[in-house]
C-alpha cells in the first residue's frame, strides 16, 4: 500500500479488487501474444530455411527480417550447438 524510499518521499498504490486487477493484466495480454506469435512464426521460416537449404541462407534471412530479438534468438541457438 505504501512505499518509502530512502528519498525521503511516500508513495501510495489505491486499493485494487481482483477483478481490476486481472483487467489490468488482461490489458497488455493480447499485444503481448501478437509480438510472441509473430516472433515465433519468424523463427519458424528461419529453422525451415536451416534444415532445409543451409545455415547462410537462415542467417540472412533473419537478419533481412531486421527483428533483433529474432537475431538473438537465432544467435543464442547456432552459440549452443557444438
């Protein structure tokens, strides 16, 4: 209900029911899913292309995407592999 920083001011947060809450949650959730499903389709044609022609043209592809957290996801996976 309160917060005291050593700033020396008091900040106070109102009084939420559940349903507000939960609301309040919902709110970001669907924008949310739309940016993860995108990311996701993404990352789908860049692990086709991989398997499928070769690592150079699943590189370009994610970087002509220009999604950098598809780059570093893609970049986080070829670092794991030996």
């Amino acid at each position: 209900r309160s917060y005291n920083r050593t700033f020396g001011y008091q900040q106070t947060f109102p009084d939420m029911s559940e349903v507000e809450v939960l609301s309040s949650i919902m709110r970001g959730h669907e924008s949310m899913m739309a940016v993860m499903s995108n990311r996701q389709r993404s990352l789908q044609i860049i692990y086709s292309l991989w398997h499928n022609k070769d690592l150079k043209a699943a590189v370009n592809s994610a970087v002509a995407m220009n999604d950098p957290s598809v780059v570093v996801d893609f970049l986080g996976i070829i670092c794991l592999r030996p």
